[in-house]
C-alpha cells in the first residue's frame, strides 16, 4: 500500500519534476538535454547480462571510477552501463570513461519508465553506488530476477532517522537488496536496524580509499603553483557550497595581513556557482582570477578553478585543504583525496556524510576539524598555515590512513562477479 501511495504522489508530481529540470536549465542547460531517457527511452542497446552501475552525480562517479576500471579490467567482454541523474556526473562519465561504457540518465522511478528501461537493458546486475533507494526501481529489479547491491554504503544517524519515519517504505526496499556492502559496522548495523537482513550486510570498506593518483600530478601541481609563485602559501576550499566560499573570501585579508602572499583557491562544488562566486570575489574588492581564463600571475590573491574533473591536480598544488559542505549543514564532502596527497586536511564540524573516514583520519592526526565561527575559524586557519611542521605530519599521517585503508575495490569486483557469474 505505501508503495501505491508514492507512486500516485510521484506521477502526480511529474510535472513539476520535468519543470524543474527546465528550470535548472538555465544555469546548466544540460538539464534540458536529453529528457526522453528519463522517461525509459535508451540511447545505446547494450548486450544482455550486463553489469549496470548507478552512480548519482560527481562524488557517485568518481567513486565508482576505480570499480568500473577495475572490473573492465578483469572482465572486458562484459558491458559495462553507468547512468546518472544529473549533468555534471553524465560528463564525469564521459570523461572518466569515454566510450568504453553505456551511459545514460537513470529514469524516473515509475513502474512504466522503468519496465521500458529495463526490458531494453536486460543489466545482470544493478550495482548502486552510496544511498540511492528508490521503491519502485527495486520492486522492478525484484520481478525481473536482477540483483541490486547497495556498494560503498553509507548511512548516518541523521539519515537514518529520516529512512525510519518512512519504514513502510524503507523496510520493503532494504529487503529486496541482495547485498549491501558497507563502508564500516556502525553505518552497517543502521542498515540492519532499518530492516536489512543481517546476512545481506558485508562490511568492504570504502572504495574511496582506492583513489588512484595519477603518474606527475605532484609535477603538474608544482607548475600550477608556479604561476602564483612558488613560495607562496596555498589555502584551498574543496567542494565549497554557498555560504562557504563567501566565508573564506571574508576571512582572505585578515589571513594575508599574518600570511603574506596567501593565495586563497576556490574549488566549488556546482559549476552553476562558478558565477556567483566570482561576483563575490570582484564584490570585496580582491584581486581574482578563473581558470578558464588561463594563466594566473603572481599578483592574484584568489583563484577561482571553474573547470571540472581537476581535483587532484588543484589539491597537489596546494599547502592547506578545507573539505567544503563541512561550514554549513550539508555533510561535507569526501577528505581522502587530499589526505592521498600528503596535504594537511580540514573539516568544519558538518561532516555526517563521511564520520568514520573523518573519525579515522583524526585518530591518525591526519585530519582536524574546525568551527565554523568566523573568529574561530580564523585563528584556526592561521594556526595550521603558520605551522609547516604540522602540516608536513599531517600530510604524512593522511598517506598511510590512505594507504592502509585499500583493498574495497578488489572485494566489491569479486562480489559483483559472483552475482553475474563471471569465473
């Protein structure tokens, strides 16, 4: 019964969801592009059988990145599909992936759209990166004998708060998953509370720790900071959400009246904010530069990277990173990729999205979390960019976190391989 009530609510609403996509449209027309495959219709007709990976938006992709290489690799005469549901992770696809995968936007979750979709598709497994639980995508995996595996799963005390006060739904769902694989036991044992049977619960660790870094990034980096200056201190905002950039643009002069020379670098995480962060930088009266624009000199004290898929080379060029979404209540973002990097890493105290790789890298002293008070917030910045010893610990620490955390990837090839019964 709840699950005809939310498809009643879902179809009634369908016309406001298609109006927002037009809507988003306008700061990024790639949500006007491409409509027909939200409503089931395939671009591509992959062979059967097929292993199909859903992964969100940017973060989902880029953590499914190194799965999807690694089971291409040990499988190749398997298709490989991975759809996404918004635009910047269709281009992280296309960029990470090229053509060597299926890629398309996931459908509406309605019985129709879906059925459509998946009787074209015929995946022999659906692999769904992080948390994305949708009622009717499982009941349709269910009655067609595809399996579902919840990978990297994650589940905070706030999120699961929110899944309880709709359990009539959420306990249907967690039962029709034949595998949730769990990035540590606490975010397991939610699952299980929620209504997961036990025996479908597999702690892999998080295959974010698998991050590959590339062959020359740290030159890459050094040539980056060249343009700046080399001797320069670098403080970095990564993934930074409204309210946060704004933040550190606030806190830029009194930090370079102690630090001279700092050089602030904004990496947000929406390109439909790289505007608006660049008025706010122009609005204080600093001297900006955006990436797009080309070479920066030495006379730039903020450097707006409004470009995508450069993460690992903007953080190997800086000294001090703040992981963004972490100053104000969004949950922060993913710190491992600075920390792979040897760089000193920050956090606000909004990180419920990654509290045990958060909790593990401050047990290392890899890691330190922040307030998000402004005068606070200063004098902690000041602290960590003042301090090269410190930060060199840091830096250190966070490598070996990294290093000694491996090993998902390979565990999350296996299992999907066992479901498609792949030797």
């Amino acid at each position: 019964m709840a699950r005809i009530l939310y498809t009643l609510l879902f179809t009634l609403l369908l016309p406001l969801f298609v109006a927002r996509l037009w809507w988003r449209g306008r700061r990024n027309p790639g949500y006007r592009r491409r409509i027909s495959e939200r409503f089931g219709r395939l671009p591509h007709a992959p062979r059967p059988n097929g292993l199909w990976v859903h992964a969100v938006s940017v973060g989902e992709t880029l953590a499914a990145a190194p799965f999807v290489k690694a089971f291409q690799q040990r499988h190749p005469d398997v298709a490989v599909i991975v759809t996404t549901t918004t635009p910047t992770g269709s281009e992280q696809v296309q960029r990470l992936f090229g053509h060597s995968v299926f890629h398309m936007y996931m459908p509406y979750d309605l019985p129709p759209f879906l059925a459509r979709f998946l009787n074209t598709l015929k995946p022999g497994l659906l692999v769904v990166m992080e948390t994305e639980l949708w009622p009717n995508l499982l009941a349709a995996c269910e009655s067609r004998d595809i399996p579902v595996v919840l990978a990297n799963a994650r589940m905070s005390e706030k999120s699961a708060r929110g899944y309880d006060r709709f359990a009539a739904l959420t306990r249907p769902m967690l039962q029709r998953l034949a595998m949730v694989a769990v990035q540590n036991p606490v975010d397991g044992e939610r699952f299980v509370q929620l209504g997961l049977p036990s025996e479908r619960m597999e702690v892999t660790g998080s295959v974010k720790y698998d991050v590959t870094i590339p062959a020359g990034i740290h030159e890459r980096g050094l040539a980056l900071r060249s343009q700046w200056g080399a001797e320069r201190k670098v403080l970095a905002l990564a993934s930074g959400h409204a309210g946060e950039d704004e933040q550190l643009l606030d806190l830029y002069r009194p930090l370079a009246a102690q630090i001279p020379h700092l050089l602030l670098l904004l990496i947000p995480r929406h390109p439909e904010r790289f505007d608006e962060v660049a008025v706010a930088v122009r609005s204080r009266g600093l001297k900006g530069h955006r990436r797009s624009s080309g070479d920066a000199g030495s006379e730039t004290q903020v450097y707006l990277a409004d470009s995508m898929g450069e993460m690992l080379l903007l953080l190997s060029a800086c000294d001090l990173v703040l992981v963004g979404g972490s100053l104000v209540a969004h949950g922060g973002h993913n710190p491992i990729e600075p920390a792979a990097l040897g760089k000193a890493t920050l956090t606000g105290p909004h990180h419920f999205n990654f509290a045990a790789i958060v909790d593990s890298l401050q047990q290392h002293k890899a890691l330190a979390q922040v307030s998000d008070d402004p005068d606070t917030l200063y004098e902690q910045l000041l602290q960590y960019l003042q301090d090269d010893d410190l930060r060199q610990r840091m830096g250190e620490a966070g490598m070996k976190v990294v290093e000694d955390n491996r090993g998902a990837v390979g565990r999350l090839v296996e299992l999907s391989a066992g479901y498609l019964r792949l030797s």
